[in-house]
C-alpha cells in the first residue's frame, strides 16, 4: 500500500447526535463489515458519510432540507439533541465540525476546523452556514491531507435495477472519468476500459462469467442515431446478437455494477468504498466471489459494507466486524473480542453465532 492511499483513509470516526447515532467513537480498518438488525443504524453511519460529502461541497442546507429539516438529522431532534458533532481522523490530520438548528429551519456551523495533531485545530470558524474549508486551501497543508480524503470517497448504491434504473439509460459516452455512484454511466466506463485498460476490462467480463456463464462480453458502441452517446448491452456465449441491460437479472446486473466497482484500475478507485447491502439479490455463490473480490481489494484500498447476509458474514473474520445493536433508542457500534470468540469459532461460523445471537447485532425485543 502506498504512503497516499493510507493517509487517504479513515483511521477513526467520532459522531455525536445524527440520527439513531447518540454517540459513537470508532476506528476503522481496511476492511469494515458492519451487521446489525433491520433499523439498527447501519445505514444511518454510511449516510453519515453522505452527509460529510455534502457539507465540503457546500450543500450542507440543501442536504438539511432534502432530509426534512434538522429535526430529522438530529438524535430525536432538536428537543432532546442540541448539537451535531462530527470528527474525522487521517492519521495524524482531522476534520471537525459541530452544527446547530436555527429558528428557519437551517442548521449553522457553531464550530468547523482542520485539526493537526501537533498543533490542534486550524483557524476555527462559526456561525457560518456553508463550509468555509475551501478557503484554507492555500493557507494550510492540513488542508491537502484531509480534503482529497474526504472527496476520494465513494458511496456506491445498486439498489434500483427497475425498468428506469438509470444503468440501463442512454447516456453520453464522454461521461467516463469515474464510475458513477449508481452506475448510471457503467457503458460509457466499461468502454473506456477496453480501450485504454484493456486487462482490467478482461479481468470484469472473466469474473462475471464465473457467476453468470451465460455472458459472452459486453457489446459497447457508441448508439447509431447519435456517436456521443451510448447504452449498457451485451451478448451471451456464442452469439452476435445484443441484448440491452433490461434482459439481466436484477441480481446479475449488480453483480456487474459491484465487479466493476472492485475490479476498476488503481487510478479510478476511491481510497474508501461504501455499499450499503451489497449482497441484495445475490445467488450464494455470486456472495462467495464477492466477497472474496472485496477482500482482495480492501488490501490496498478503505472498504466499508453494511450486510444482514449469513453468507457474506462467514467469508470474513473476527477482526473485520462492527456490530449495531439499537439499545434504548441509540445505535451503538462495537468490535468483537477475538479472544472471547476462539473457543466458538473451533465449532461454529461467524454466521452461525450471529443467527445465536451470541455476538449481538440481533432484533432486541
């Protein structure tokens, strides 16, 4: 791993008041597999870093308002929640910040400030409503450790595989720097994969034919009525006739979007990768490559996934995994003692001691 991939990643995160999340204090792998019951607060951590992305890009009161207001981002709302506090640590350089509601409805920074663990917080702001970072930009190096971080990673979200999903929408064949967090633009970045990394596009169509032996290749051309645009289609084994995305499985187009995501050259990978469920609509062994391509990847690269798959669970360790209980209202994150385990893990899985409930993560009644 090189020295900018790891000081690009999240060593620890602090949240106080978002959400179901009343507090929490965790550090984080390369690899982080969170489990937890239906409503635990999986989703409301990696939304979290949703939200992050949206405050550096100054969106922080259109994010507020699309939420419904800041009731509805606080813990229980402003009534029981007055603040939310949020930090970031990579390495040994921070992000930190803290908002509170106002009378219209908006939510102001009481606090917001780079932090360098030699020297602390960086020119500390308030009472403004968008993120004033932007202008430290020439003013601190802090600055170049942590904002690239933050704006390198990648909410990855497959979910919609309807019939207007936007994967399987004409789109403009330039549209191919990265991959789109909903793939939206997967033809037009597949495309530029056969011609200019042509062995990490190999690698995709190879590893889709392992879980779907029917796919021949992908079949990308730009579209006959127009050249600067193209759709998703593709042929099966042994034949010339295309098909477009609409003829895939829900399952088998997401395992596309997430091999994609996994198997994309070095220079287009997010240094953190978040999916939510990556494992929805997947047949057992498509979970078992999956998760083996995941491991391979969060080598070098930040992956953090949210799952309630027992078969996605037992192809991880230990040490990978955070477990959300919903206690009293409040989402609490925890790690697994390793030790405690040894003796459990001699005779069952890890799925296996979950669906026991002896490692939490389960519905509390």
């Amino acid at each position: 791993m090189t020295e900018d991939i790891r000081e690009k990643q999240i060593s620890r995160i602090v949240i106080d008041g978002y959400k179901s999340i009343e507090t929490c204090d965790l550090k984080l792998n390369r690899l982080n597999v969170l489990i937890g019951a239906n409503g635990a607060g999986k989703s409301n951590l990696i939304s979290f870093f949703k939200l992050i992305g949206r405050i550096i890009d100054e969106q922080l009161q259109l994010a507020v308002g699309e939420s419904g207001g800041p009731d509805s981002v606080l813990h229980f709302g402003r009534k029981k929640t007055e603040r939310l506090k949020g930090e970031l640590y990579f390495g040994n350089n921070g992000y930190k910040f803290s908002l509170v509601p106002t009378q219209d409805n908006r939510m102001m920074f009481e606090r917001e400030a780079l932090w360098w663990n030699v020297h602390g917080e960086w020119r500390a702001k308030s009472g403004h409503f968008e993120s004033y970072i932007e202008d430290q930009k020439n003013k601190t190096n802090i600055y170049h450790y942590v904002i690239p971080a933050i704006m390198s990673w990648t909410l990855y979200h497959f979910h919609d595989t309807s019939s207007t999903a936007t994967v399987k929408q004409i789109h403009n064949i330039g549209d191919n720097e990265y991959l789109r967090q909903d793939a939206r633009n997967l033809a037009a970045f597949l495309y530029r994969l056969k011609q200019q990394h042509e062995s990490h596009y190999k690698r995709i169509v190879k590893t889709i034919r392992l879980v779907a032996p029917f796919f021949g290749d992908f079949h990308l051309r730009p579209t006959v009525t127009n050249p600067e645009r193209i759709q998703l289609e593709w042929v099966e084994v042994g034949q010339d006739e295309p098909f477009t995305a609409s003829a895939l499985s829900d399952g088998t187009l997401r395992f596309i979007c997430l091999v994609t995501v996994l198997l994309q050259p070095d220079e287009f990978m997010p240094a953190t990768i978040l999916i939510d469920e990556p494992e929805l609509g997947l047949h057992p062994y498509a979970i078992n490559v999956l998760a083996n391509l995941i491991k391979s990847t969060a080598i070098e690269h930040q992956i953090i996934i949210s799952t309630q798959s027992v078969e996605l669970l037992n192809e991880f360790t230990v040490e990978d995994l955070i477990v959300v209980d919903k206690i009293k209202g409040s989402s609490h994150f925890s790690r697994l003692n390793v030790e405690k385990l040894a003796t459990w893990l001699e005779d069952y899985s890890l799925g296996e001691l979950w669906k026991k409930n002896l490692i939490g993560g389960r519905p509390n009644r």
